[in-house]
C-alpha cells in the first residue's frame, strides 16, 4: 500500500505563519512545525520511494517555504525584542492597542 505526500498542511503552515509574524513573531512556531511535518515525510520518502505517491519536489517546496516563513518570522521577533527594548512594553502595549483601534 502506497501513501501519499500531502504537502498541503506544509503549505497551509507556511501561510498561517506568514500571516501571523505581524504579531510579533509568534507564527515562528508554526513554521516550526511545518519544517518539521516536511523534513519527517522527506526522510521517509526518500528511505522507501516505492512507497509514496505524490510529488517529493513539491514536499521539498514546502519545506522551503517553511523556512523562508520562519526567517521573517525571526526578522519581525528580534525587531519586535529591540523596539520593546528601546521603548518600553507599556508602549509597545498602546502602539499594537492604537493598532487595533482599542484606544
């Protein structure tokens, strides 16, 4: 019986943590978990070839964009660390607040 490569959740991983690096670069445990789905189901492929269905290039794609999403994840977390660091977290608190029109 041959499985399938899913690179969908590897995707879907890499997006959501796109998407949520705006937040202070919380979405890099996303992207996390999405090189290590990708790195898992790569090895194991790679082990039995016979054994997969699906596009092993398109598992690899994944897995890069798992790391490009975790570098502007890291990007976004260290600006996030210096600007809290410059200014303070009351008004970090009152920037994102001011953001999301709280206040």
């Amino acid at each position: 019986m041959k499985t399938r490569l899913f690179s969908k959740p590897i995707f879907t991983l890499s997006l959501i943590s796109l998407i949520s690096a705006c937040f202070g670069g919380i979405g890099i445990v996303f992207s996390i978990t999405a090189f290590y789905i990708a790195s898992k189901k790569i090895k194991e492929a790679q082990k039995n070839p016979l054994g997969f269905t699906g596009s092993l290039n398109t598992m690899k794609l994944g897995k890069t964009a798992a790391v490009v999403s975790s570098a502007v994840n890291l990007i976004y977390f260290i600006f996030t660390a210096v600007w809290v660091y410059n200014h303070g977290f009351q008004d970090f608190k009152d920037y994102w607040l001011g953001m999301l029109f709280l206040r």
